[in-house]
C-alpha cells in the first residue's frame, strides 16, 4: 500500500484497525489478535502487512475517532487514566512503569518534550544538535531513558561527557522555561514534519505473528499468501527466529556460532529453550562451553 493510498476520509474498518494496532505496538496487537474471528485477522493482517507509512493526518483521524467513540460509550463508568495505572504498575517494573508515565503523563498534566519520544533519533537529533549542552541535557532528562541513550551516542566524546554531566547536575528547574523551550521544539518538529510516522508494515506484522499463537500465525500467513504470495513469502522469510536454527546440522551450526559476538550469544541463551541450549553447548568445545556458562552466571538472571 502506497503512502497516497491512505486517504484520511476514505479508510475503511479494517484498515483503521490495522493502523491503530501498529500505533500500539506488538504486545498490544498479539493480545488482541487472541479474541478476533479469523475472518477479521485475516482482513487487519492484509492491511498491515501493506503499510509502510502512516501520515500524522491519518494517524490523528484514526485515534481521535477511537476515543471519540469510547468517550461515546456512556454506559461505561470509569477513570481511563487510574485504569491505565493499575495495569502499568501491574505490569511494568517500577523503572519501566514511571518511564511509561513520563511520557504519556495525564489528562490534567501537560507532559513537556512527549511527542519527541515518538519520532526518529536522526529528527530528533537534527532538531537539538545544535543547543546549548545544558538545553540538551534538559530535552533528555524528559525522554525515555532508551530514547535518550540513543541520541546521546551521537555527540562527540567531548559533548557526550559535558551533557552527562549536566545531567547529574540538573535539579528543580523552572517550569515555564521547560515549557518555552518545549514550544519550541514543537514549532521545529512542525517545520520538518516529524510528526509522520514510519513505518516497515512487513517486518511489524513479522514480529507479531512471532508472538501470536500458531493457529493465529497460520490464519494470518495463509489468508496473505492466497492473495499474494510473494508477500507472504517476505513475511516468513522476516519472521526467521532463533530456535530456526535447530533444523541446521552441526557443521553449519558450528560455523554460525564461530560468527556469533560472545555477548548477544550470552543473552540469547537467557531466554532460550533447552534443546537450544544443549544444541549450543554440545556444539562448542568443553573449555568454550565451561566460559560461557561461567560468564552467563556473572550477568545474573534476565530483568
């Protein structure tokens, strides 16, 4: 699907779904994937896999005409925001829940810098390179702390090191001046139109159908692959995984792992299977596999 295909007035239902679940993300889509008739995944998985772009326009008229409709549901009695609480620090470490919240904030709160954490580090960058090193260690104290460490790794040694030291120096600041600056940084985004969002339609619905259920997956795939096989064919070949590996013989996998950096392994195994683990041990030799273990016990248990 072409950006000039999603026209803002002429999108049909499942096509608003298929944009307000890339919105939301992998875990909310897989989870919601899980109540839908096959009919409906069939339809939402079409479109998604079709979008590669989603303008700020289209993005705005999908998610006002959500919470319009829901604020239209009056029979429903509830605090969206205290529900969104619980279920967040429900769900989320305390640091993972309170990053949540610095972003969002609330109704009654104006969040300074929250549209930044949704646009890309090479705009955002492009926007704050050249500030002050104490306006830029204001702009990433407000950000996600992944965000931050992304634009960060950007600067110079040198600029690197005097904004983090700003950053430990930052204290009560006065909150008209972040909100000034906040404004401005809003009139910038709007000269350079980092309001769209971009996105890769294929490798998302990939990483979706990876969590999803198999019957779902196949649903999914075969409804694709009916209308268009050589899309479907590009989806399986992103949804590659690591347990994939599996099905190699010991040679080939052998010259994989000589390939493989020591810590991605390390952290690979964390999460992986038992027959994935002893396909690894029993693949490398007895000192090799005698450090990586020692080293796995160093790094402590997967947060």
């Amino acid at each position: 699907m072409a950006t000039g295909d999603l026209n803002p007035d002429k999108l049909n239902g499942p096509q608003k779904a298929a944009i307000f679940l890339l919105a939301m993300g992998e875990e909310y889509t897989m989870k919601f994937f899980r109540g839908l008739d096959e009919s409906i995944i069939k339809k939402i998985g079409k479109y998604m896999s079709e979008i590669n772009y989603i303008s700020a326009e289209v993005s705005k008229k999908v998610m006002d005409e959500f919470l319009y409709n829901f604020d239209s549901s009056t029979n429903l009695v509830l605090s969206g925001e205290d529900f969104l609480k619980q279920v967040v620090n429900k769900t989320l470490d305390k640091d993972a829940a309170r990053e949540v919240f610095q972003v969002i904030g609330s109704r009654s709160t104006k969040v300074p810098f929250s549209d930044l954490a949704y646009i890309s580090t090479e705009n955002l960058m492009s926007i704050i390179h050249g500030e002050h090193p104490q306006t830029i260690a204001l702009v990433l104290s407000y950000l996600p702390s992944e965000k931050a460490a992304e634009i960060i790794a950007l600067f110079s040694e040198e600029l690197m090191t005097d904004i983090s030291y700003r950053l430990l120096q930052i204290g009560q600041v006065d909150q008209a001046i972040v909100f000034e600056l906040d404004e401005i940084i809003r009139k910038d985004l709007t000269k350079i139109g980092t309001a769209s969002r971009k996105f890769d339609g294929i490798e998302k619905l990939a990483d979706i159908l990876n969590e999803v259920d198999g019957k779902t997956e196949e649903i999914v795939l075969s409804h694709i692959e009916n209308e268009d096989s050589e899309l479907a064919a590009m989806i399986r070949q992103k949804m590659f995984v690591f347990e994939d590996l599996l099905q190699l013989d010991n040679k080939n996998f052998r010259d994989i792992l000589q390939n493989v950096d020591n810590q991605m392994l390390i952290k690979a195994l964390r999460t992986a299977t038992e027959d994935m683990k002893e396909k690894i041990f029993g693949n490398l030799s007895e000192r090799a596999a005698e450090m990586l273990r020692e080293d796995m016990e160093v790094m402590g248990p997967i947060k």
